[in-house]
C-alpha cells in the first residue's frame, strides 16, 4: 500500500493526507508513476486492488484510504518462492487476513456467480496450506504459492463482493491501536462468524447459510450430513484455528473494555449478511479481549 500511494503522490506532490476518503478535502486525478507490486507475504491482496489504506495510530487515529481506478498496480508479479521463510506468526496472521477476506467476500450481500467462483478456489487452497506451513512448518513453494493464490484472489474477490463485520471493525482497531490487521482479522474471524451464522439462524435465513456450509466443506475437506452440522463444524474449525495458530488476544495491544464504545462508534457491518447490533459486537469484543 505503501509503494502505491508513493507512486501516485510523486507526480502531485503534497500531503496524502488530502487526498484519504473523508479526512482529505481534494480528488486526486490518478497520475501515478508505473509501479510494480512485488508481495512477500500472503495476506491483504493489496497487489490486485485500487486503494493504498494509510493510518494514523492513536486516540485520535485514522484509517482510510487513497483510491482511484489507476492505482491498481501497473504489474504484479507474484512469486511464491519470495514467501519461503516468512516467519510462522506472519504467515498466520497474514493468512488469516486473506481468509477472512474470502469468507467475508463470499457471503457479502454484494457477492455475485463470478466473486463466489473465485472466493470458493481461494478459501480452497488455504485451508489445503495454512496449518502445514504455521504448524507442521511444511515451508514449501506449493504451499506458498496456494497461499499467495488464496490472497491474490481475495484482493479481487473484495474489490467486487465488499466485505464484513471483521474488516468493519479491523479498521477502527488498526486506527486506535497497534495491532497488525491480520491479527485483527484473525483473533475476530470465528466470533463474527458464529454470531453471523446464529443472527441469520434466528432470522429464519436458508441462503446464507448454505454459503456458510460450503465454506465449510471448502476449508475442511468434510461433508457434513446437514446445513446444520457444517457450521458448527465451520465455527469449531476457526476457533481451533485461531487457537492453535496463537493468534493474539486484542487485550495485548491494549484494548480495554472502556475502549468497546468507541471501537463500535467507528466500525460498521459493511456487507455482512446479517447485520451485528451494538450488543452483539460487544460480547464478540469481549470474549476476544
């Protein structure tokens, strides 16, 4: 995100500052310079998207975005051998961004036949690669490259469907907090998904959760006897996930309780497919706390 918002503001000059969604107060007109993404993690698929996120960390922080059409990267060369040694804790927190991405974009209420094709190969090869590669340190090109696929894939699929609750409230985490966006993402992914899929269960929904199902059967490789059964065992799944990966608890980067209201004052659902209400995004916040 960085390189693109450097090779967009070298032509203009100034601060980036004026030209972020709400803060700024000018349009930027999509000069850039070419610039060629080169990722070495597998996470944000920030390679395949128009936006460079920016923020200031802080009790007045921020989070937003320099976008235009133009600031897609001019090339992306994606090359799963310069993953190959990124530490485990990374690769993690970074796959766990590109799940939730995955997830998020498939059951989006702007999810579409074309999103949801490539969303299902992408949450596919990260559940074949995650865990060999973080726990059974299987440090490979043909895992890395699954990963890289999974985010690469992500990028696209948030581009056109949007995304959730997590992503909703990973912003106003990273703005008021220290706390790395995949780790965010990752210590949220099971408890947004659990009240999601319990919200759309009481709301009577059928279609969602037969997405939810499949992401079920995507990620785990079982299939399940009912709708029913795959979610439970999609939620087990990412709790153990989140376990086992140790992923951070938000309390260690200093999140408290009293700082709940303002977290939810700043997020939002996005496009989650059934909307969180103040009540149920605190308890989430709190269990993770």
């Amino acid at each position: 995100d960085a390189g693109k918002a450097i090779s967009a503001m070298l032509p203009v000059g100034g601060s980036v500052t004026d030209y972020l969604e709400i803060v700024g107060t000018k349009q930027h007109s999509g000069v850039k310079i070419p610039f060629i993404a080169v990722p070495t993690t597998a996470g944000t698929g920030s390679e395949a998207t128009k936006n460079a996120v920016l923020s200031t960390t802080g009790k007045n922080g921020f989070k937003r975005s320099l976008r235009h059409d133009n600031f897609v990267p001019t090339i992306a060369i994606i090359d799963p051998e310069l993953m190959v040694g990124c530490p485990a804790g990374v690769t993690a927190a970074s796959g766990l961004d590109a799940l939730t991405q995955l997830i998020e974009s498939y059951v989006s209420t702007q999810a579409n036949p074309f999103t949801d094709a490539l969303a299902e190969s992408g949450i596919a090869k990260i559940g074949h690669s995650l865990l060999p590669l973080c726990i059974n340190h299987e440090d490979t090109v043909f895992h890395r490259a699954n990963m890289a696929y999974g985010a690469f894939i992500s990028g696209i699929t948030l581009a056109h469907a949007g995304l959730g609750v997590v992503h909703g409230l990973a912003s106003p985490l990273g703005a008021l907090f220290n706390i790395p966006h995949g780790v965010a993402c990752g210590t949220l992914l099971a408890l947004a998904t659990k009240a999601t899929i319990k919200k759309l269960q009481a709301l009577g929904d059928s279609y969602y959760i037969k997405k939810y199902a499949a992401i079920s059967e995507l990620l785990t490789g079982h299939k399940s006897t009912s709708d029913q059964e795959a979610c439970s065992k999609l939620i087990a799944t990412l709790e153990e996930w989140v376990d086992i990966l140790h992923i951070p608890r938000l309390s260690e980067y200093g999140v408290r309780e009293v700082d709940f209201a303002a977290i939810i004052k700043e997020g939002s659902n996005k496009n989650n497919p059934a909307p969180l209400n103040e009540q149920e995004i605190m308890l989430m916040l709190q269990e993770r706390l």
